[in-house]
C-alpha cells in the first residue's frame, strides 16, 4: 500500500493542510501545461476545504472544475453537491463557467451518467475503452467506509472499466451519479479528507483490515492508487 495519511489537531487544520497539497500539485501541473483537471466530492467536510482553497492565489482560470459524484437533485438543491462547490469555490475563486463540468441531473439518472461520461471523453480526447487520468481527485470518507458514491454491496465497485454510473441508494431511496472505481484508480494524485470520530472506525478499516472493497469501498483507492494521501484530524485518526 502506497497511501500516507497526516493527522491534524482539528477539522479546519486538516482542511487547510490539504488545501495546501492540492494547490502545490495544481501548481506542478500548471507549470507544464494549459490547464488543469481536479474532481472534487461533496458532503460537509468540502466545506472547509473548498473555503481554504480559494485563499491562494492559483490561476484558478485554468482549472477545470469536475465532480466525483451527484445526488440526483436540481442544481439549486440544498444538497446538490455542485451547489456547495459553486457557491464556496468555482464563484468565490471566479473558475470560468466553460471550465465547470457539472454533472447533470435534468434527465433520468442513466442518461445522466452517459451525458456525464459523454462529458469527459470530449474533454480528455479518449479513445474508446480509455479512461480518463485527472490531476487531482478530492474523495472524502463515510462512517461505512464509503468514498465517491460507492457504498458497501455496491456491485460497480467491481467496475474498472466504466467511467460515470447510477447507483440508488437504498437507505435514503436516493439515485446518484459517480464516478467508478476505474476512474479514481488512473488519478495522478488523489487525496481524502476525513474528520470527525465517526469516521475512526472506517479509517481504520480502510488502512488495517482484511481488504474488503465490497465491504469497505474506500479501500480500493487506498491500497491501489498512485499517489494518495489522506489528510485526518485527531478524532478520525486511527487510535
């Protein structure tokens, strides 16, 4: 397993270090080429996050703006994933509207994921059966050892060949798109950030049980990624 984590005192700790990593790569890849690919996760860590992006001066005009996965809600829905990065990142770090590749949520779910995935070919130029390398991938972390909108049982979390999908999520009778396990594992950089006592124990799943995907989704990336780090607080630090 190549992924690291650090441990921060605290959330907005933890936040700002990882904001930190990822401008330095934006940097890094700016500096050889054009622009630049970050997929960012939703959720309430995001928050503080995408606050502590926007502080440093990054060319953020030349950064396209994707996202890991979509509740299959209206843009203008409190829990649209899109509406949080939109309204404390790609506004506030005035991202070009053409540089914002939001998933859409104006037909069924299925279209949805193919208009999605029809979305990323165009922009990386792949070929059939490639898939896209992204710059950077920001993935966060559920109680369930969750990441993206893969949760445990999830029979795509075996797909390492598709792009973007539907999933439904029993629980909250909720359909997302995601991103699949294919597309997180080709990233040239992922980093998660994850606070909070509730996520200790899928932490520690993650890094130092028995590898599980089905179980513990989160542990693909982690143990299978290129370059993963992980960016903790003290309460979901692994005791």
């Amino acid at each position: 397993m190549s992924a690291r984590w650090h441990t921060y005192a605290d959330p907005l700790s933890a936040a700002q270090a990882c904001a930190q990593h990822i401008v330095g790569i934006l940097e890094e890849t700016l500096a050889g080429q054009d622009h630049a690919t970050l997929a960012v996760s939703g959720g309430t860590t995001p928050k503080l996050l995408f606050d502590e992006l926007v502080k440093h001066p990054l060319a953020w005009s030349q950064v396209h703006v994707f996202f890991v996965d979509e509740r299959f809600v209206p843009p203008t829905d409190p829990e649209s994933n899109y509406k949080l990065a939109n309204e404390r990142l790609i506004i506030p770090a005035k991202i070009p509207a053409r540089n914002v590749h939001r998933i859409p949520t104006e037909h069924t779910p299925d279209q949805s994921a193919s208009a999605y995935t029809h979305d990323i070919r165009q922009h990386f130029n792949l070929t059939n059966g490639a898939l896209p390398h992204f710059d950077v991938i920001h993935q966060g972390l559920g109680p369930d050892a969750h990441t993206a909108s893969l949760f445990p049982g999830e029979p795509l979390i075996n797909d390492r060949e598709g792009i973007a999908a539907a999933v439904y999520k029993n629980e909250t009778s909720q359909w997302r798109i995601t991103l699949l396990p294919g597309v997180l594992l080709a990233a040239k950089h992922t980093v998660v950030l994850a606070t909070g006592a509730d996520k200790q124990e899928a932490v520690h799943q993650v890094f130092e049980g028995d590898y599980d995907p089905l179980r513990y989704p989160a542990q693909i990336v982690t143990h299978h990624g290129r370059r993963v780090t992980w960016f903790l607080d003290r309460a979901a630090a692994p005791a």
